[in-house]
C-alpha cells in the first residue's frame, strides 16, 4: 500500500504548530527581556534585546524582594508556595487513595452512599465555603501558618472518584491471588493496589501540584505575615502597590521565578503524566 505524500498539507500544519509555539513563547520572551534591564528602560517601551542587569535584578529580588512594596524576598515566597503545592498535592493523593481504596474493597454498610457524599462536595469549592473554613482555621489558630494554608484544600473528591473507577478496574483474581498468599489488606494495597497506580499518581501530582502552586484567595485570607505570603501574593502586591511606580524589571523576574517549578515538575513527569491519562490497562 502506498502512501500518499502531501507537502502542501504538511507545511501548513507546521506552520500552524510554530504559530502556536510563537503566541505562548513570545510572552515569556518580554518577560525575560523586561527582568533584565534598570526600570527606567522600561517607562517607554519594552526594549527588543536582554539588558546588562539580568543576574543582578535576579539576585535582588530573590535575596531582599522589593521594600517598597513591603514584599518578602521571593526565594521565601516560593519556599512557601512549594511547601504549599506539595502538601496540598501529597495530601490530596494520600486521602483520595485511602478513601477509595475503602469504598472499593472494604464491605460495610451505607457504602455507596458515603462515596456519593464524598463525590457532592465536587459542588462546594473552597470558594463557597470560604467563611466559614476561616473561622474554622482562626479559632484553632492555624492563620499564618503551613496547616492553615494546605489543610482546608487537601481533600478532593475528583482524585477519589478517579482512584475508585481505577480500582475497579483491576482484576478480583488479584485479590483472590493475595489472600491465598496470605496477604492482608494493608499489604494488598501497598504491593498491588499501590504499584498498579504509578501513572495515575504522577498524572493527579502534576495537576494537583499546579493547582497548589497557583493558589490565591485562600492564601490572601489566612496570611497577614510578610515571611508567609506566596509568590502568586508576592506579584499581585508588588503589581497593585497604589503608593509607588510598579518596578516591571522586578515583577516580569518574579514572574519567570514563579513559572520555573510548574514547568520542572511538568517536565520531569511528562512521560508519567501522559501515560496516566491516556493508558486503560496496567
């Protein structure tokens, strides 16, 4: 069988693909190109080529931030946000596999019904319940603090319900196998269960960690303390400061800070995180 060649088609979809390369990249350019001059270079226009202050504007703002703005530094911030992103990724990973692991292996009674409990907090969002979760927080005086800031944002019913459609999924004779092993339910879940979910963790950790990282209203109501606030905090005070001319070269080095370890984690995991959505059998 031949296979027809068509070369007109074939530069079009490039050029398409390089046209979407070009809109996300360009953004990213003006923003390496604007962290790296003095801020008067940038009252006018944003010049076209990298300035001489790249490591020295970089260097400041992630050892001493932007006093004018009352900013923390932002190596602090993203410490911040990290521990943050991680602890909302590793906890919401943790509760959602115990808790389907639970709902699919575990007889006891009302079990549909605790899983669709779980699976109708999906309609309230930290948003809805805001008022309520602060006074929560405050009155077990976790504000300015790492437990205030991931506790109230660790439980997910999505990364239940696609742990439980997973776990449904795996063969009984598994199971049946394990328990002429002589294996109980703990070890059941931490040699089979766990190891069958591989890709499917990686998949949740990229976008649980995203999720984590690029968190805002609910660290804006539980932090007053400079050494707590996050880097998403840190640009949008230093953006909206109403007593002082917003310093671009610091903000555009703040933003490309922030942007790096979302890119790394994503990178690091892509084959898994590809793999975990797109594979439907282990």
């Amino acid at each position: 069988m031949m296979v027809e060649k068509r070369p007109f088609s074939t530069v079009i979809r490039h050029l398409v693909l390089l046209s979407g390369v070009v809109l996300v990249l360009f953004p990213i350019y003006v923003a390496l190109v604007a962290s790296s001059h003095p801020v008067e270079n940038l009252l006018g226009r944003i010049p076209a080529w990298f300035g001489g202050q790249f490591i020295d504007n970089y260097k400041q703002i992630l050892g001493s931030g932007m006093s004018a703005a009352r900013s923390a530094p932002v190596g602090l911030m993203m410490v911040n946000s990290l521990i943050m992103a991680l602890g909302i990724a590793v906890g919401k990973i943790s509760i959602s596999l115990i808790s389907s692991y639970a709902i699919v292996y575990f007889r006891f009674p009302l079990r549909p019904v605790f899983f669709w409990l779980i699976f109708i907090t999906l309609m309230l969002p930290v948003e809805v319940r805001i008022l309520p979760t602060f006074q929560v927080i405050a009155d077990l005086h976790m504000l300015n603090t790492y437990a205030g800031l991931i506790l109230p944002l660790i439980a997910s019913a999505t990364a239940t319900f696609l742990f439980r459609q997973f776990f449904m999924t795996i063969p009984d004779e598994l199971l049946e196998a394990a328990r002429i092993d002589g294996a109980g339910p703990l070890r059941f879940f931490w040699d089979v269960v766990l190891p069958l979910s591989r890709t499917n963790i990686a998949a949740l950790f990229v976008i649980l960690f995203i999720y984590g990282w690029n968190q805002y209203l609910w660290p804006l109501l539980v932090t007053t303390e400079e050494n707590m606030y996050t880097v998403v905090m840190g640009i949008q005070r230093m953006v909206t400061a109403t007593d002082w001319v917003p310093q671009w070269n610091m903000i555009m080095a703040t933003a490309i800070l922030g942007l790096l370890p979302p890119v790394i984690v994503v990178l690091v995991m892509q084959r898994l995180f590809v793999k975990g959505l797109i594979e439907t059998e282990k």
